[in-house]
C-alpha cells in the first residue's frame, strides 16, 4: 500500500503543469499574445467645427498630429476669408469611390432657399415684413425716427412716428430664419418694432421706395 502510494507521488510530480493555460508556455515564447482591442485610431472621413455666431473672418487654420515616433506637432495656414457662422467647417480626407458624401444640414439648406426671393414672415394693417437671407424688408408709409441694438436678446429697435393706437404684436418666426421673432408696440406717438435676431450681428437701415431693408452684418 504504502509502496503504491509514493508511486502515485512520484507520477504527480513529473507532470508539467501550467500555472496559466492562456499564456504560451516556456517552449512557446515566439508565438505573439494577441487581443481582440484595436491599437489603430479609425481613419478619418470626416469632422465638423462650428463657430459662435460672433464669427465673421476665418485667419487661420491649425491641424495637430502625432508622427510615427509618437511625437506630437502642429501645422498651420494663413486665411483670410469671410465666413457664415450657420454653416459648419469641415475637415475631411478623399477616399475616392469610398468618400462619405458631405450632408449639408437641413437648417443650412433651409437657408440657400431663402436666399431666391423675399418671403412675408409677418405683417399687421400699418406695416409688413419680408425676409432674404440676411436682409429684411420692412414696408410701411410710416417714417423712421430711430433706431438702435440691444443685446440679451439681440434685436433691433426701430420706432416709426404715427399717432394710433394698435393692440400689441408678437410673432414667432420659424427656427430656419435669421429674425427669430417680431414684436411691435403702442407708444405716444409712435409705435416700436422689435425684432430679435439668431446671433450677433451688426446691421445697416437704408431707405427704400416703400419702407426700409434692414441688412444684417
């Protein structure tokens, strides 16, 4: 019995066991450990910045990459361009027939439309209001005595000299125009119209053959 016993033992402790079956044994170190994780960042196709609504001239542009010794470095251009702040700056790579075609945003869409012709956004019996792209046409036989920007919104005021006595005015503009709102109000004297904007602009008034065009800057 006690024979067969230290048989058993001395079996036991020749075998060559593995403390670990999921890593390569002594006899297998050139055989690579590999890994379901992908190292390699995705290739790029395409990125979108958009700038604040105070944006008006690009200057330049700065491009952050990282060598194949991992060392990291900058590349710039200088510009010197006018831009719309509603639309998107892109930065994309061609990939032939495998290109991602751009998709324009529809709100940006929305306003190339715009651009065609003057479209009525809101009109009472004394005065109307027309809008195109950044402009808008305001006719009335009504004369401007003043006008000015406020902020917090940011609008533009303009009172029109007339003694009546109209009820107060609000209209929402659709989410797709640069004048977001149009508010006109009684006062003695004259009426004020209030009209908010989308963003931060500067804004020219010229007189027109039956009104006013405000145009947006």
């Amino acid at each position: 019995m006690i024979q067969t016993f230290f048989i058993i033992l001395l079996l036991l402790t020749s075998l060559n066991a593995r403390e670990n079956p999921f890593f390569p044994s002594i006899g297998e170190k050139d055989i690579p450990i590999t890994s379901n994780v992908n190292a390699e960042p995705a290739p790029l196709k395409r990125a979108t910045l958009t700038l604040p609504s105070t944006a008006r001239v690009i200057e330049s542009i700065t491009v952050g990459y990282k060598s194949l010794d991992g060392s990291k470095h900058t590349q710039s251009i200088e510009l010197d361009n006018t831009i719309d702040w509603h639309l998107p700056i892109f930065v994309s790579q061609n990939y032939g027939s495998d290109a991602q075609e751009l998709e324009i945003p529809k709100k940006t869409q929305d306003l190339e439309k715009k651009k065609s012709s003057y479209k009525k956004i809101a009109s009472i019996k004394l005065i109307s209001f027309y809008a195109k792209d950044k402009k808008l046409k305001v006719i009335t036989k009504d004369k401007a005595i003043r006008d000015f920007l406020l902020v917090k919104p940011h609008r533009i005021v303009c009172d029109f000299k007339r003694d009546t006595n109209i009820k107060s005015f609000v209209k929402d503009i659709s989410e797709n125009s640069l004048f977001t709102k149009i508010r006109i109000g009684n006062h003695d004297g004259y009426y004020r119209v209030v009209i908010e904007l989308d963003g931060y602009y500067r804004y020219k008034m010229k007189k027109s053959k039956d009104g006013y065009i405000f145009e947006l800057r």
